[in-house]
DNA sequence: GTTAGAAACAATCCT
DNA sequence: TGTTTCTAAC
C-alpha cells in the first residue's frame, strides 16, 4: 500500500515518475530508501507491473536485504519475486548461467584480494619480475583500474605505447588472466567485466534480459565505476526506463573506481531524463546540518544543493583533544557509558567512527575493559582468516578442482610432509603437460624426481575423492564435519590450547552454523552456492541494528546508516584527511576526503562529537598531528567546546608543516611526554579490584595470577603469571587487568 | 622439510 | 606496532 501523505512533494514525483530515464539527486538523509521502496510498489500495485520484470540494484548486500523486505512489507504479494541484489551478485547469477559461452565453465569460484595476491606472485615468479622493483600490488592495482575502465589486456597494451613499464604490466594482465581462466576463477572485477563482455557479445543473452528487465533502478549511483554504467545501460537497454538515484557530495569510492562524472554526465546520456531533487533531511538537527553543509561548501564542481530540516536546532557539535589516543578512546568510552547510565540513550544508539581500520585496536580495548557492547565492523573479514580459508579452500578443491591456489593452500595444510620441492616438481609437470595441479597430484607417481613424497600425495587425493562421493548423497555440512575430523583441523587447535587457538576454533564453529544456516535457508543449497555467498559477503553485512551494541567501523563503512549519536575519531591532519592525500598533489583527492568528511557528519541524527590527539602512535612511531582542517572549516557557532583561537591562524604550510613537526617532536621528547592517562588526571589515581594471588585476565596474555604488586606514584606495578605467557610485569593503568 | 627467531617492511578507504 | 619474509639450525 502506498500513503502518499507520508511522501513531500519531490518524493511522490521520484515515484510517480516511472517511465524514462530518472535522475534522483537525494541528499544524505532525505528517504530516498522510501522512495525506491514505495517506487517499485507503485509499478507494481498501481501500473500492474509484474515483479518479474523489475530490477533493484544496490552496493552491498545489506542494502539489498533492507531494501528486498521493505518491498515485500509494502506490496504484500509478488513482492518476493522483484530481483533486487548488488552488483556482483547480480552479475554472478548471469554468469552462472551462461559464461561458458565466454569460455569458463559456469561452476567458477570468486577470488578475493589474498588469492588474487598469491595469483599473482606465482605469475611474477614464472615472468622473472623483481618484486622489489615491480610490486604485485602495483600490477594488481593497475589491473584493476583497467577492468574498471573495460579495458582486456590487448586494449592495455595498445594504449600502453612504447612505455616499457607499461607494456611490463601489459603483459603480466595477459597472463593473470590467463592463470584466471585455467584456474576457472575470476576476481571481484571480472565478475562485471565478464558480464558486460557478455551482454555486449552475446545478442541471444542481452536480448533474454533487457526483455526482462523493464524497470532498472540503482542506489548509490556515484559509487558506480565505468564498468557498473556499462552494465546497467546494456541491462535496462530495450526499455530504458532506468532510475538511478544518487549523491555526488557522497561519493567516496574513486579509489575503487567510481566515476563521478557517471552521475554529472547523466543528463548528457540520457537527454530527456528527468531531474528530481530531495533536499529536504529527515535525519539530522539544525546544527548538524549547518555543520555538514559548511564544510562541503568548500568542495568546487559540484552540484549545488543545500540540506535543509524542519527539526530542531539540537546540541552542539562537541569537539575535544587529548594527549594521546588512549585518552580519546577513554573519553569515549566514557561518555557512552555515562549516557547509557543516565538513560539517556541505549548502546545501540552509538556508533564510533574513524578514517582506518587500526584506529579500531584502541578503542576496542578500551571498551573491553569498560564492560561495554560492541560491534567491530571491518578490519579483517570473517572469511579472510586463516583457518577458514584454510576449510574453505578445501571445500573449493573439492568443488572446484581446478582451482591450483586452493589446491595448493591446502596440500600441505595439515602438514602431511610435502615440502616445496615436492609442489613445484608437481607444478612445473602440471604445466608442461597442460593439466590442473589436482590432476597433476593424481598422477603423482608419473612424476620424475618426486619418489616417495608420491605415497604422502596419496591420501590428500584420496580425501579429496571421498568428499566428492559424499556429495551426492550427504549435504556440504556433512563433508566439511568430516573434513574437519579427518584432517584433525580442530584437534591440533585444542592441542595447542592458546588463547589464540580456542579463538580460532570458535571461528569453526561460526563457520559451521553459516553453513546449516545457509542449508536451512537457501531453497537450492549446493557447495557451489555457499562458497559464492561466502564470497560476496561484505563485512558491513554482519552488522545489525537490533542488537544492543556500539558500532565502531570506518567513515566508508558508515554510508547509508544513521545513529542518534556519532563520534568522529581521529580529527587530525595526516589522519583525517589522511596523510596520503595532504601530500598528494591532485586536489580532487582533498575533496574526496571532504566528501567523506560529510558523509560522517550526516551520519548522526541528534548528537556529533568530534575528537582528535595530540600524539598518536603508529607503527610503532609516535606521530604529532595538528587539528583536522576540516574542524576548522566548521562554524564557530555550531561548535561547543572548542575555542578556534588555539587553531592558530598560522598553521604552517604544506613545505614549513615537515619542519615545525620535527621541531614538536623535538621539544615533545625532552620534556617526556606526559605517560599519565586521562583517567589518572581526571580521578587522581586509580583503584584496583584485584590483589595478589587473584586470578585476572589480560585482553593479550589470556588468563593469569597476581603475584605481586608495587605502588607506584599513581600508578601500580602489577607483576602477572599468565598461563600460557609466563611471567609479566605491567602497569595496571595499561594492562587493564580484568578480574576474573 | 620444518620451525623459530631475526630482520625487513609498511601508507587509507572495499566488492 | 604488527605482519610478512628470510635465514639458520634442527
């Protein structure tokens, strides 16, 4: 059902407008959720528009599910049968389909960014590349921007001149796309690359889905590279009636190759689309807004709009500096926790953000050690870690056998004594006889100079067949329960018995229910079908907004959320904008950063608080950083807290900045900068809860005993025997010892 | 072939 | 600081 009296007038034109191509510039937080949602509802319940007939597409699959049940809430039945997915999902299930028509097979695996790195050291080895000169993250970023811009290797090379390094990389493409198609596999770009390639290729198959696919609609339109254009013109090419909404102040993605000028040249390719703009904010207060709409001000080529809101005026913009980091993580945790107490908000209300994934490290221990909830989104993806890579790889051999890195990731995973003399006699045979790895392994005893380590390839193989016997008649849980037995994967875990060891079996066990979970729901289950999913899942998936926790994640990870209060951590310069980008000498890179500068601040509905260190450690370095500009592009009167006479006027300059750093530094390190914590300044000294012969716990070391401790000035010297880590010695502001 | 300890090295953000 | 690669000894 579609109530229109809950839509303002521009939104209820986004809707109604179904035919043509449409053009929605919707500022942060301005319901164009809504009005996708209420949109396809429209085509469906008012136009008589079969669902099959309908496409959404959306960045991550979160977005997707959100999106998928708003629909089916509002049109009740048929709902279900709108496709509404990501790009790459999108893209997989075409290919799924009909890529053998391209030369793969349609049971391909996915590679992610570690199993394209091995790809392509393997390929930089065989090619005689000196990595030192040439890194394979180097080629691997080349390529990438390439198959963003459609370019094959043949394109590349045309392009790349006379240039030698170019040519170089040239002809590294062409070989790791070589490597991809023996291996059956294709990275992230490949999967809309392919598509396109497809679509433009294959009359048949283009003409299959532009009939189908009568109404198009994307979300997030300035994220969407050359490549995702391409695409979605092909798909929605017969009917054009293609709706794309978007916010080129949030555009943050270039570095993953968005195109900005997809969503400023719209018009241009489409002459006759429709223009609609939402600049009415639902989300935010006065004063959040003002702050927001300040600082995108200083952007230049841009479309010009302006946010307004009927809230309220709100609080402040808080902003504070500390010492150090640990101080800023203390304060924040701190002024959580004393909102939580009072009442005032509950712990899902707040999320923590910041510009990269290791500011993450302090923050979560300090919120360990304060006892509060949260969720870490980011850093390191569940299904990039060893041991399930290592579970997965298996199940790929054993789906995918043509797949040489999982093959070879495993081989020797648990050590079975195949050593690497043994692999790369197995790998250059597999090569010279144009056979797979695994098929290589299965005639082992053909091999010359590999003599008895044959009789230890023997059971991998043979382990490898009896999990493809089981899956004709047992469910993928079932091989992977009896992997993990076979191999002793989780046995030599507990033997090992590390703090580290039993947190890796417990991802196990997560891995596990994934895979019930996916048995249970998926109405087609297959092994080929869990390692897809598994491969598309994007970290900011996980999240969930119902269970009562912080979010701590990055600025990135933030976009299309909201909370009721948001910190930005880590306003400095050289960490937000990062240092990167201040020395960079294109200025688009700044207002990138600006952009996400925004996209942070929209984040919040009633309540921002900025903070920022004075000294920051990192890698092992400590760095002294100024006040992020972007605080200074702030108006005085939406600040609180923050006297904008200390932002110096005369902050240096990018060639004096080098200079009067050293100089801080200097000075910092003669007077010893203060080791003191905030929570020692501010509560006089601290109190411990737990005395000698107590068992405590170390968020590191695992569990131990007190055996002694010593006063110490405001602090004390707590000496520790960790079960697994023997004796340390700490200070208990550090440590945050936890009793246990 | 395996392993532990030393040395080198690293520069965001992500599907 | 934390991770990956190298080296030497078992």
């Amino acid at each position: 059902m579609i109530s229109t009296q809950m839509l303002n007038k521009e939104q209820q034109e986004g809707v109604f407008t179904t035919e043509g191509p449409v053009l929605i510039l919707a500022g942060a937080g301005s319901g164009k959720t809504r009005v996708l949602t209420n949109r396809t509802a429209y085509l469906i319940e008012e136009k008589g528009v079969d669902p099959f007939h309908i496409l959404a597409i959306t960045f991550t699959n979160k977005a997707a599910a959100e999106m998928k049940s708003r629909i089916e809430e509002l049109v009740g039945f048929g709902g279900d049968a709108v496709w509404v997915s990501t790009f790459h999902s999108c893209c997989v299930r075409i290919l799924r389909r009909y890529v053998d028509r391209l030369g793969f097979d349609t049971t391909f695996t996915i590679y992610d960014s570690d199993d394209q790195k091995a790809l392509m050291k393997d390929i930089c080895k065989r090619l005689e590349i000196d990595t030192k000169i040439y890194k394979e993250k180097m080629f691997l970023n080349v390529i990438s921007s390439a198959k963003n811009e459609l370019m094959d290797p043949n394109d590349f090379r045309l392009q790349a001149g006379g240039d030698y390094k170019q040519l170089k990389i040239a002809t590294v493409y062409a070989e790791y796309q070589k490597a991809l198609l023996k291996n059956n596999a294709m990275d992230f770009d490949d999967l809309i690359m392919k598509t396109v390639e497809l679509l433009s290729v294959d009359a048949e198959v283009r003409e299959a889905y532009q009939e189908r696919f009568r109404y198009v609609m994307v979300d997030e339109y300035q994220d969407t590279n050359t490549a995702q254009f391409m695409l979605i013109k092909l798909l929605a090419g017969k009917y054009n009636n293609l709706c794309v909404v978007g916010d080129d102040d949030q555009s943050i993605y270039k570095f993953r190759g968005a195109n900005i000028q997809n969503i400023l040249s719209f018009e241009s390719v489409y002459p006759n689309a429709k223009v609609i703009k939402l600049e009415q904010n639902y989300r935010s207060t006065k004063t959040i807004l003002k702050a927001a709409n300040e600082v995108i001000a200083n952007n230049k080529g841009r479309k010009s709009k302006a946010l307004w809101t009927e809230r309220e005026e709100g609080a402040k913009v808080a902003f504070e500096q500390f010492e150090n980091a640990q101080e800023e993580a203390y304060f924040i945790a701190n002024d959580i926790r004393k909102r939580v107490a009072g009442g005032e908000a509950g712990y899902s209300d707040f999320a923590v953000l910041y510009r990269t994934n290791a500011q993450s490290r302090l923050l979560e221990e300090r919120f360990v050690a304060s006892n509060i909830p949260y969720k870490l989104v980011g850093g390191v993806n569940f299904y990039a870690r060893k041991e399930i890579k290592d579970l997965l790889a298996y199940l790929k051999t054993i789906d995918n056998g043509r797949d040489d890195l999982a093959v070879t990731r495993v081989l020797n995973v648990p050590k079975r004594g195949i050593g690497l003399t043994t692999q790369s006699r197995v790998a250059e045979y597999a090569y010279t006889h144009d056979i797979s790895f695994y098929d290589a392994l299965k005639q082992a005893k053909e091999i010359p100079g590999i003599g008895k380590a044959a009789t230890k390839i023997a059971p991998f193989v043979e382990l490898i067949e009896h999990c493809r016997g089981m899956l004709w008649s047992e469910e993928p849980l079932a091989v992977l329960k009896y992997l993990i037995e076979e191999t002793g994967y989780v046995a030599e875990l507990e033997a090992e018995g590390t703090e580290e060891a039993k947190a890796r079996i417990e991802n196990i066990d997560e891995l596990i229910s994934k895979l019930a979970d996916y048995e249970q729901t998926s109405d087609d289950p297959s092994l080929n079908g869990f390692l897809e999913e598994v491969a598309l899942v994007a970290d900011i998936d996980s999240y969930d907004e119902n269970s009562d926790y912080v979010v701590l994640m990055t600025l990135h990870g933030a976009k299309g959320l909201e909370f009721p209060n948001v910190y930005m951590s880590g306003m400095e310069d050289g960490i937000f904008p990062s240092y990167m980008c201040i020395t960079s000498d294109d200025r688009d890179d700044l207002e990138e950063e600006r952009r996400l500068c925004y996209v942070g601040i929209t984040r919040a509905k009633d309540r921002l608080t900025m903070t920022a260190a004075r000294a920051r450690m990192l890698r092992g370095e400590t760095q002294y950083n100024a006040v992020s500009r972007f605080v200074k592009e702030l108006p005085e009167e939406v600040l609180s807290g923050y006297i904008k006479k200390h932002a110096t006027e005369d902050m240096p300059r990018e060639d004096t900045y080098r200079k009067a750093k050293q100089a801080f530094k200097t000075k910092a390190f003669g007077t010893q900068p203060s080791m003191q914590t905030y929570a020692a300044r501010k509560a006089e000294g601290i109190t411990l809860d737990y005395g000698v012969g107590d068992r405590v716990r170390h968020i590191k070391f695992g569990v131990g005993t007190v055996t002694q401790i010593v006063e110490g000035g405001r602090d004390y010297e707590v000496t520790v025997d960790f079960d697994t880590f023997g004796t340390k010695k700490m200070f208990a502001m550090f440590a945050k010892l936890q009793k246990v």
